[in-house]
C-alpha cells in the first residue's frame, strides 16, 4: 500500500517562511520547503511531519542556521525560491510540472516547488545537492535525534538523474532556467499556430525555444496576450525579469491581470442617454466615483450644465449608487477603470480620446490621477479640480504631481493650496509657486439627484427628534468618520449642555453610524453621548435624500471637522440662510465665510468651548434676526453655478493654447538636440520626459534640469527674457551656447593632469564602507596621499589594513571626536596637512549613508559622486585635468537635480561674514554631498576659519545648519579668491 494515499501533507506558514513537508523513512528521506526571505537569521520554527511504514512521527521546530543554507545555495539559481534535499535509497524521480515524484520501491513522496519566479526542472536540484553533501548528512542528523527515527545515511547518495546527466539535454544553448521555461511552455500544450513573435532576427524551427532564448527582445501576441503591453503594464513582472508569457498563462490570468488591450472595450465603454450630436464640441468630466458625495455630485452637475454646447463624455474610475445618474447626462460613458493598470488606462483613453475626437478633458478629484497623468501624455488639454487636503490623500505627492501634469489646476480656497504646495515641495524638496493655479469655490449645485434613505418632512422630522417651536436645532452632515469631527460634534453637545438652558437638539445627517460594527468610530462616539447624558440631545438621522427640510428645521449649522475642503452641505446652509460655526484652518469655508463678511462663527481650531458659546449666540438671538437673509444672497451673489462653468470654460481654453504652445516647444527643442532624457530626472513611467519637462516648465515648476551644464535655477536667477516659460528653450533662442556653466563630460579615454602633488581626505565614519573607496582609490595616480580621518578607535587595525594596497604613496590615519561630520576634520583637523601641505589638489570625500532617508538615496548618492569623481583609471585622470583649465580652482559632480539654498541662507551668511567675503546673492549650483576635488588655495577663507564657532551638535537636522551651509558656499568662496569652479559628469549616470 502507498504511504502516500494515507497521509496529509500540511504547509506551514510563520511570517513568509514555510516548508511543505518533511518525509522520512528507512528507505529514502525529503526535506521540502522554500527560504524565508532576507534578513531573517534562521530557517525557524519549522514543524517537521516524516513517516516510516503507516507510523507517522511529528518533531517540535527544528531550526537550521540560515548562514548554512546560504552557503548551499549562494549565487546559484537566484531566482529559486524553493529547495528539496532528498538522501538515501532513491530508486525513481520523475518531474510532472509543479510536482515532482520522489520514489522507493512502494512508497512515494509529491513535492510541489514553490517559485516566485519560474518553476526549476528537476536537474536543478540535483545540481544544488550535489553542492554540500556535508550539510544535507548534517541536516539528517537532526532528523535522527528525534525519537524513533531510524539512522540517516553516511554516505551521500549519487543524484545523477536516469540515463545520466545528459539525457535531457537536447536543448543545446539554453541555461538551466530556460529549460525549465521551455519544459513549463512544453506541458501548457499551447497552439503554437496561434502565436505570432515579431522581432527575432532569424527564427528557428522550435518556436518555444527561440521565445524563452529571445523573449526580452522579441513581441509575443496571441489572443488576449501581447508580452510588450504585459510588461509595459506590470513593471514588477519586468524587473523581476520574468518571461512575461509564462509568467501570463501560469499565474497572471489567475490572478486578475490582463495580457493585452482588448479590440473591444465595451465592458467598459456604453451609450449614454444624452444623444450625441456632431455640430457641439466634445469635452471628457472625469469623476473617481459615481456617488451621491461631494466632487462626484460637482461632477455630475458640470455634465448637465455644459451638455447645453458640448457633448459630454463621463469618465468613472469607479461605479457607485447614482451611477445611472451619470449616464443619464452623458452622451458616452467610460467606467470601471479600476480594473485597470496604469499603462493600460493610457491606452484605452487615448483610443477614447482619439476615436471621439475629444479635445479637453476636467478631472474632477486628485482621485483622478491615474487618468489626468494619461490625457496630459496624450496631449489632451486638461483642467484638474482638486478638493482634497494633502495630509490624507495618499500616497504623499499625488496632489503635487496633479499640479504638475494638469494645464491649470483649481483649487477652493487658499487653505487647500497652500496644503498642496507642501505636497508639491515634495517633488524636489523646496518650496514651489506654479502659475497654473486658480482659486474658485464650487458654487451652489443646482441639481441634486434622489439618493436612498429617507425624505422626512419638516412635520415627520420634528415628531422624530422630539421637536417643539422652542426647540433649537444644529446640524451636522457627512458620513461619520473621524475625519468630519463627529465626536467634536458630540462634545460641543456636551458642553452646550452646561452653559444653555433651553431644549436643544444636535442632528448629524450622514450614513456611517453603526456601533454595533464600526469599532473605529461609531462604537466610541455611541459610549461619548451615553457619558455625557446626550441620548435625548444628539439624534443620527441616517442619510436624507435632500437636505432642504433638515436645513428649514435647523437654527445653525456646525461644520466641526477637522479638515474639510469646502464640502457641499455648508454652500447648501448658506443657500438656506443658516448662520454657519466652523474652525479656523479645518476648511476652505473658513476663509471664505470671513472674507464675504457671511453670518457665521469662525472660531479657534477645535475649539469646542468657543463653538459651543458661538451656538449659544445663535440660540438667543431674537427670532426675527435668526436668519437675517445675509448668506442666502451670499450664495446667489458669489457662489453662482453657472459663473463657477464659464470660469472652467475660461481655463479649458487657456489650457487648449498651453498644449499647442508646448508641443511646439518639444518639437523646436527635440530638433535642435539639447534636452538629455537620460540625464533628466522624470517621473518613474513618464512616457515623453521632455514633453513632462516643457509641461513642467510653462506651469512654472523647476523640477530638474534638463542636460548637463545647464542649471534652470540659475538660469532663472539671472533674469533673462522668458517667452516660452520653458528656460531650455528661451536660452537656445536667444544664446548659440547651451549651458549656464563649464561641465565637463567624461569619455573615459583619459588624460594628462598637470597636478602632480595630489592628497586625498577620507573621513569613514562608517567603516563597512572602507572596502569600496579603497578600490574607488586604486584608481587615482600612484603615489597620492591618502588621509583618513575616523572616530572609532577599535577599528583602526581594520582601516590600516583596507587602505594598505589603495595605490597611496602615504596612509596617515587621524582619529577624530564625532563633531561637525566631514567638514570640520577637514577644513579644522587636517588644515595644515591639507591647506599647508603643499598640495597642487586635494579631493574630500566621506562615507555618505543619509540614514534617515529611504530607498537607500545615501547608497546611490554616494555611488553617483565616486563615479563621478573618479570613477576609473581613465576617469580619474581626465576629472584631475580639469585643473589643466587656466584658473579652474573647484571641480565637483554636476547634479540633474534643481535645489537651492534650502533652510541654510542664515547660517551661509554668518560662515561669509565670519570668513570676510560678501555672502552670495543666490546658490544654484554646488558639490551635492560636499565631495569635490579642489586647489587648497581656492578654499582660503574655510581653511582660516575657527570651526569651533561653528560646529553644532549631533545630532543634525536633514537641512539647515552651518555644515549644510559649507555645501553650498564653496563655489561662492572660490570665486571669490578668482578662481572658477566646473562640474563633472560621466553619461548615463544618477542617483
């Protein structure tokens, strides 16, 4: 009887490690199961389940050091994720796809390989047994610890598979991986016929094997699958390096994604019900929902007023309870982009576009990226309606990349925008003023559609609440959250409690309310009324299908959340003459309510006291003056829907002529050969980097600048004539030369320093990173001196030793207190080794980390200024023969990046003042990471100075202080000792 048919084989999980199962027996053993992941120490807590006979035998966990498995696996087989070591007695193995079938005499284990990547044939692991037979007898030697556990083997068995090693070996020039590839296709029984691969330079006459040989250079195509559009859309498929087609018919049909761009999109395109007619213009109203809410109702009344001289094109990122709503004023609806990557919303709006012949397109919502990114790519003019606040819209710098891709962006108030703007600083790190930014509120809706929930009258809503003529009523609205301040609603409640004397009731509108079930709002709101005595006081109506008998009812109306963009509900208040009691800084009616002069309350920010003693002021007023008529004709003077259209109307004209200009410009500059898209730093998956930087460029934002040698900022700096509003291109017009400063382009051919005397400061504060510069200095000329400055006595011995064969003609090690970083030992501990040592140059370089930021910016800046700054042999010898130039006294890495003096402007002119030179009007251009190579003389001034006026504690801020002051003055105190300064930079590349 097979072992096999009797037993269970459970998969264990812990924290993403795991292991199928482990078989063992007198005949043969397996040990199955997959490596945890990076930076667990131990394969642990595995639970072990072998058998001998029908007698089954479990273990406790049994850990194997992960330095051990490393070792096996190490640089083999990466993309493996799965293992199985298999000992003794093996009389038969057999591969069957994702299982493979291990044999002795009766018995028979199934081991399934787990891959993250690609499924691995079987000569593969026996490959990686045949590594370190010694561990895997070790590893058995555990197992044999355990209670009635027979012996494991000796001696190793002889993996070599049936028929010897090459007896599938027919694929002559495929690796290992594309075998198990090719063997994966093979099983699938694809119709060969049905595929069509264009790009492969001399087809041969097995086409699987020629697409897992070719498929990174190559286009697959068969029904529902085009490789190019799978990669284009799933970047993490292309980076993990994945043959895409395998990858589609293993797994990513599974899991929902889409293989190509379906001919017919109807699933996701239908009629609307406004018939279309061909003599009005066509604009596109995108919405992120189809719900009875704030921006998707602004949306849906932008569609009905302009289907008056436009056809209207609706586009739904998502379908919700009014969705028929949206049809019915539409004369094309496009929903469900949702389902969508990114990539393949692109190419379904540009058919969208392009079929229809739509010629702008509002957004309205930051929620609404994924398709405003996709319009401005496809040069669709395009105006951005953006409500939200940056401090919950998510990810962090989606506000500011709405700003930079829209043609004009519109924003309800300055309070939101001035959130943007911190947003928008989050591009490139300083404060930003774009010029593509209006402020307009909404204006009153005038249509409403019936939503669900209840349409109480006035009568109906006052036997519900329990309402005399003197009961004073405030109301609230919106779906509770924490967000709208429900439980500041409920306090101000409480608080009114003690201070008024007369029967109140506060009535908050809104779905959300469920104690029993939302324990991260309702339950405690519900436990802060029950306290508080509120239960007759506070009343939840649910959602109302109108607010007009609410707001009849009412005596006030209480926004109390802690952020609120400009929400619909107050505009209705003011069009029901409602006096109004909101915070300061929570939302964008705030400013408005005070500046129109409207009756309302605009009290300190949270203040519950103060908004409870503002509703008692609206309580005991005389009633003749409770609604006095002042905010009803507020809302029909300045907060007109229809002048809210004709001023969008306004923008999407304006926006129409910046495309036009702006493909002009891309043209003109692509022509003439000056913008480098290698060197700029455009957006992951921006599909045309210089049409992002002309954008960019006229909507006043300095992202970056656009080939080396020309710096925007600088540029701007120096007031020139702009026409375009794109500097690259205002220069070339009006200058034969492109650049605002010397660079240098590195060839790697070399060349002939004049410098002979050449020292070199280290300060390794990190000495991990000792190794890497080491070899970075082998390749300076022989004979420099080298001096390193450390704070870390116990690893001198390991410095000495790192630095021995680094090319230096002289080692002086220093060890230092940990003060004023880089910059201090060497401008201050080193100064007469260095500035009266009788250098021709001297370079300063430091082990850069920036632990405090993410995805490893330290590592890749630092690499990006030893490429730059020296690089190779050859680099090094033609970055040294800069200093050739007549009068060059600083050379540092050029940076694609547009930064400038950041927080450091005091701090720069205190260094000028106490060095005697005049502090510099503007910095632009400087050695980012303070590494550069320099003639000592040029830096006189630093050199002279008593650091220890000027040498703060640890710990540093990330920007802002004397030491970040240094950074960027040293081109300013170089000119100023009449030398000139250049940059470097070495092609392809960034950081």
């Amino acid at each position: 009887m097979s072992v096999l048919n009797n037993l269970n084989f459970p998969r264990f999980r812990r924290d993403r490690a795991c292991v199928d199962y482990v078989w063992f027996s007198e005949n043969f053993s397996v040990i199955a199961g997959w490596i945890s992941f990076p930076g667990v120490a131990h394969i642990g807590d595995i639970h072990l389940e072998f058998s001998d006979g029908d007698v089954n035998y479990q273990s406790q966990s049994i850990t194997f050091p992960r330095a051990d498995v490393e070792r096996v696996f190490r640089g083999r087989f990466p993309s493996v994720s799965g293992f199985v070591a298999c000992v003794s007695g093996i009389s038969e193995i057999s591969d069957a796809g994702r299982n493979i079938i291990i044999r002795s005499g009766e018995h028979a284990v199934r081991v399934t390989l787990e891959s993250k990547k690609v499924i691995h044939r079987i000569e593969t692991i026996h490959e990686m047994l045949e590594l370190q037979s010694d561990l895997l007898v070790s590893m058995m030697g555990k197992f044999a610890q355990l209670e009635g556990a027979p012996k494991p083997p000796s001696e190793p068995i002889d993996f070599t598979p049936e028929g010897g090693a090459d007896s599938k070996r027919d694929l002559v020039g495929l690796s290992d991986n594309q075998v198990a590839e090719y063997e994966a296709l093979s099983e699938l029984n694809i119709d060969l016929s049905t595929l069509r691969v264009s790009g492969l330079d001399s087809p041969g006459s097995d086409l699987l094997k020629e697409i897992v040989r070719n498929w990174r250079d190559c286009r697959i195509e068969f029904s529902g699958f085009d490789s190019e559009f799978y990669l284009e859309c799933y970047p993490d498929i292309r980076a993990a390096g994945i043959n895409p087609l395998l990858h589609y018919v293993l797994h990513g049909a599974q899991e929902g994604r889409i293989g190509s761009l379906p001919d017919d999109f109807s699933s996701f395109s239908n009629a609307g019900q406004v018939p279309y007619d061909p003599r009005k213009p066509n604009i596109a109203i995108a919405t992120h929902e189809s719900s009875a809410t704030g921006a998707p109702l602004v949306s849906l009344n932008l569609a009905q007023v302009f289907s008056r001289n436009f056809n209207i094109f609706s586009i739904v990122i998502r379908e919700a309870e009014i969705h028929g709503s949206f049809v019915e004023s539409c004369s094309k609806m496009m929903s469900s982009l949702d389902l969508l990557p990114e990539e393949a919303v692109r190419q379904m709006l540009g058919r969208f576009f392009n079929g229809f012949k739509i010629d702008s397109l509002i957004c309205n919502s930051v929620e609404t990226f994924s398709v405003l990114k996709a319009a401005s790519e496809l040069g669709v003019p395009t105006v951005s309606l953006i409500h939200e606040f940056s401090e919950y819209t998510k990810p962090a710098g989606k506000i500011g990349r709405s700003i930079a891709f829209a043609d004009s962006v519109v924003f309800p108030s300055r309070l939101l925008y001035q959130s943007a703007k911190r947003d928008l600083a989050l591009l490139n790190g300083f404060d930003q003023e774009p010029n593509n930014v209006v402020i307009q509120p909404q204006g009153v809706l005038p249509v409403l559609p019936e939503g669900h929930g209840d349409a109480l009258s006035v009568n109906e809503l006052k036997l519900k609440l329990q309402c005399t003529d003197k009961t004073r009523v405030v109301v609230g609205a919106g779906f509770v959250q924490s967000r709208k301040g429900v439980d500041l609603f409920v306090h101000t409640a409480a608080m009114l409690d003690e201070v008024y004397g007369g029967d109140y009731r506060f009535v908050w509108v809104g779905d959300g309310y469920k104690p029993e079930a939302d324990l991260q709002v309702s339950v405690w709101i519900k436990k802060q009324i029950e306290v508080n005595g509120l239960s007759d006081k506070v009343v939840f109506l649910g959602h109302q299908r109108n607010l007009d008998n609410v707001l009849e009812l009412a005596d006030a109306f209480f926004l109390s959340s802690r952020l609120d963009p400009f929400p619909n509900v107050v505009l209705d208040a003011l069009q029901a003459d409602l006096p109004i009691v909101c915070f300061e800084n929570a939302t964008g009616c705030a400013e408005f309510l005070v500046e129109h002069h409207a009756d309302s309350y605009v009290v300190r920010y949270l203040d519950v006291k103060r908004a409870a003693e503002a509703i008692v002021d609206i309580f005991i007023r005389p009633d003749a003056s409770r609604k006095t008529g002042r905010n009803r004709k507020l809302a029909a003077d300045s907060l007109s829907f229809d002048g809210y259209c004709n001023r969008l109307l306004e923008l999407v004209a304006n926006a129409k002529r910046s495309v036009s200009e702006a493909k002009e410009v891309t043209q003109a500059i692509a022509e003439r050969g000056l913008f480098d898209a290698s060197f700029f730093k455009a957006p992951e998956r921006v599909v045309d980097p210089l049409y992002y930087y002309v954008k960019t460029s006229q909507n006043g934002l300095k992202l970056g600048n656009p080939c080396p040698g020309f710096n925007t900022l600088e540029w701007l700096s120096q007031k020139h004539a702009s026409v375009s509003g794109v500097p690259l291109y205002d220069h070339s017009v009006h200058s034969n030369n492109v650049g605002t400063h010397s660079v240098v382009l590195i060839s790697g051919v070399g060349g002939v320093p004049e410098v002979k005397k050449i020292a070199v400061h280290l300060h390794l504060f990190y000495p991990d990173l000792a190794a890497q510069f080491s070899e970075y200095f082998s390749c300076l000329p022989d004979g420099y001196h080298l001096y390193v400055t450390y704070t870390d006595k116990i690893e001198e011995n390991f410095i000495q030793r790192t630095f021995s064969n680094c090319g230096a003609g002289l080692v002086v090690l220093r060890l230092v207190e940990n003060v004023g970083r880089d910059v201090t030992p060497f401008f201050s501990e080193l100064s007469d080794e260095l500035y009266l040592g009788g250098y021709d140059v001297v370079g300063h370089f430091h082990s850069k980390k920036s632990l405090s930021t993410s995805d490893k910016v330290g590592d890749r800046w630092r690499n990006y200024l030893l490429r730059n700054l020296i690089g190779s042999k050859e680099a090094a010898t033609e970055i040294l023969s800069c200093f050739n130039q007549s009068g060059v006294g600083l050379v540092f890495a050029e940076d694609m990046h547009a930064v400038d003096i950041g927080r450091n402007d005091e701090y720069a002119r205190e260094l000028c003042e106490a060095a005697g030179i005049e502090p510099p009007e503007n910095v632009f251009i400087f050695p980012l990471g303070t590494m550069f190579w320099a003639r000592p003389e040029a830096l006189k001034p630093l050199w002279e100075l008593r650091w220890e006026d000027f040498t703060p504690d640890e710990p540093l801020p990330y920007d802002g202080s004397h030491l970040h002051a240094v950074e960027r003055l040293l081109p300013h105190v170089a000119r100023s000792q009449n030398f000139k300064y250049t940059t470097v930079y070495a092609r392809g590349t960034d950081w």
